[in-house]
C-alpha cells in the first residue's frame, strides 16, 4: 500500500529558451542528490520502538517538503 502513494520522481526541466539564455545555471544544478534526515529524534520519540524493533525512513524524494 505504501508503494503505491510513492510515484517515481518527475524530472522538471527549464523550457528551450531558458536553457539557452543561461547555460552555467543549468551545468552548476547537477549535483548528487543527498537525503538529510531532520526529524530523526522527533520520529523515533513518536514511534517509541522496542530494542529488537527497527525503524527505516521510507520518505519519497528527496523529502525537501520536511524542511519547510
């Protein structure tokens, strides 16, 4: 169930005319994608799991919406 409310990432790219008015805009904004994780310690207080218990973060993307 869970799958299913996480879709593949959609790739947004500028329109033609952006991309050739501002070629170093586009070269500087490839970069490895990083997951920081900023609610680790909030998470794991709400969930409470047990010693033998294991929690994973299966956020979606990049989950950039947490930092707001």
């Amino acid at each position: 169930m869970l799958a299913a409310l996480c879709k593949p990432a959609r790739r947004v790219s500028a329109p033609p005319q952006h991309r050739q008015q501002s070629p170093t805009i586009m070269s500087n904004a490839v970069r490895p994608a990083e997951h920081v994780p900023v609610l680790v310690e909030q998470v794991v207080q709400l969930l409470e799991p047990g010693p033998a218990q294991i929690v994973v973060d299966c956020t979606c993307g990049l989950a950039g919406h947490s930092l707001a």
